[in-house]
C-alpha cells in the first residue's frame, strides 16, 4: 500500500512542484480556502494556543493572526513541494544569509556545530545554507511512516549536502564524525513538546510552564560544539532572511539548561515580533496543568 500510495501520489507533487511561483501561490490561496474556511483543520488548536499565550488580545486580533497563520502555512506546504524541482540558483535567491560569515568564521577555528531553530518563518529552504558553508550538515528529523516518501525527503536534502538522522541515530553518528575530526553543522528544531514523563527539565516559554527539549544542548556539552541560533525573517511572500546568533562557543562553561533557556528567549522574541509565522497547529503547551517529574 506505501508503494501504491507513492506511485499515485508523486506525479501530482511533481506538477505541482513545476508550476510557476506566481501560479503556485495561487494554488496556496486555494488550498488556504479549504483547510481554513472549510474544513477548518485544527482551527480550535491554533485559536486555543494563541488565547493561551496572548491572554490581553482580543477576540478580533486573534482571529486576525489566525488568519495569516494559515495562509504562511499553505504557503510553506506549496514551497515544501516545490522543494522536489527548485534550482540552485532559485532557492539562494529566495533564502539569504545576512551573516554566514559567523559560520564560516567557526570552521577557520575547527568548531562543529549545533544549529538550533524552532518551527518559525521557514525551516524548509535553510538546507541550502550548505551550499555556503563546508561543514558536513545533518539534521535530526523524525521518520516518515511512509518509506517511500521518506526517501524522497532524504534524497532532496542530499542535494545540498544534508543528511536526515532521526533522534536515535543521532548520538552515534555524531560521536563518530567526532572521532574522524569532521567538521558537522547539525540541525535540530528544538521548540517541539517532549513527553511529559520524560522530561528531565520544565521552564516558561511565552509564560506558560511546559516540558522542554535538551538534547541539543546536552549534545553540544558532551561532544563539545559551538550552540548557534538561526532566526528567520520573512521578506515577503516567497522571501526569507537567516541570522545567526552565537548561543555558546563553549557550552560547558553553561550551567545545565540555561542554553536551553537562552533558545527558548530568543525563539519567545521571534514570536512576539511577527506572531503569526509560528507553527500554532501543535498542541505545544499541552502539559502546563501537569505536574514535573523529578527525576533523581
């Protein structure tokens, strides 16, 4: 069924992906139409998370970012599928770096890094960052059910010299490049929801007390790599702007967690300024009523 599913499914991304920018964000009004006017897909999460966080906004201003939340979301979908066919030249027109130099000034000293982001602006065309840089890139993702398609997200990011690991591949792969003295940027969106029983560490984020991800931070602790942030900044329709910012060159001189508190800042920063390009669909304060788990 995956291969059926595959072969019937592929061809039309493919069209899609051919299409015209102007003509593809035709298409990303369309789809916005249904998925936000029709069938309302996760409408009461985005509108819940949205009081939860902007508790002095108004009926009327959530709705309003409501709105321009799901027409960047169709956006990205349609550019996710135009990924399969983008050219080069293309994707380093539309997704610029104001300071790659932060990077490339980081492999001259022989620094690995981790590149840590949240569900913001667009964390789809960032891959062509590699292209800039000589780093070896992985990113940590979480494998597609389908194993079809998890190879066609695969193969598209090798194209730019990136390699998908999930979680679990991460410390080993990680620990050999080490070994072999490689060079690697490793990309992890650290903003997600983890389980609540297995949470080693809970602090604010945009006020609320949740459950966070540390194995960015852990990672970089243990393998001794330079924490760098990127935020992206959303040009116009179709356009995106990176920055770095230096987390830590020296995360062991960090206490426990604060790099993880330092991220979540700087990510609270991105979401107040434009609201509307984060990700409100998953349910990221999910566990606020819960109580944290000590572990000993």
């Amino acid at each position: 069924m995956q291969l059926i599913a595959y072969i019937l499914i592929y061809p039309i991304l493919w069209l899609i992906s051919i299409l015209p920018f102007r003509l593809l964000y035709g298409l990303s009004d369309i789809l916005c139409f249904f998925i936000y006017r029709i069938f309302g897909y996760r409408k009461s999460t985005v509108k819940e998370n949205l009081r939860l966080v902007f508790s002095d906004k108004s009926e009327k201003e959530i709705s309003v970012i409501t709105s321009k939340f799901y027409h960047h979301f169709c956006d990205m979908i349609v550019e996710a599928i135009k990924s399969l066919t983008i050219s080069e030249t293309e994707m380093r027109k539309r997704c610029t770096f104001t300071n790659v130099n932060l990077i490339n000034d980081l492999e001259k000293k022989q620094r690995s890094i981790i590149l840590m982001c949240a569900h913001y602006g667009s964390w789809e065309w960032i891959f062509v960052l590699q292209k800039h840089v000589k780093h070896k890139g992985y990113a940590v993702y979480k494998r597609l059910a389908n194993k079809h398609f998890d190879k066609l997200v695969k193969r598209i990011r090798a194209k730019y010299n990136s390699h998908l690991i999930t979680t679990k591949e991460t410390l080993t792969i990680l620990r050999e490049s080490n070994k072999k003295g490689e060079l690697t940027i490793n990309g992890f969106v650290s903003d997600q929801s983890p389980k609540a029983n297995k949470a080693f560490y809970w602090n604010e984020f945009m006020g609320i007390k949740v459950p966070m991800y540390t194995g960015a931070e852990m990672l970089a602790k243990k393998l001794d790599m330079t924490v760098v942030f990127f935020s992206v900044k959303r040009l116009k329709r179709g356009y995106y702007e990176t920055t770095f910012k230096t987390i830590s060159e020296n995360p062991k001189d960090y206490k426990d967690y604060e790099i993880t508190d330092i991220f979540f800042k700087l990510v609270e920063e991105q979401i107040l300024e434009a609201p509307q390009y984060y990700l409100w669909t998953h349910k990221r304060w999910k566990h606020r009523d819960k109580v944290p788990i000590k572990f000993q």
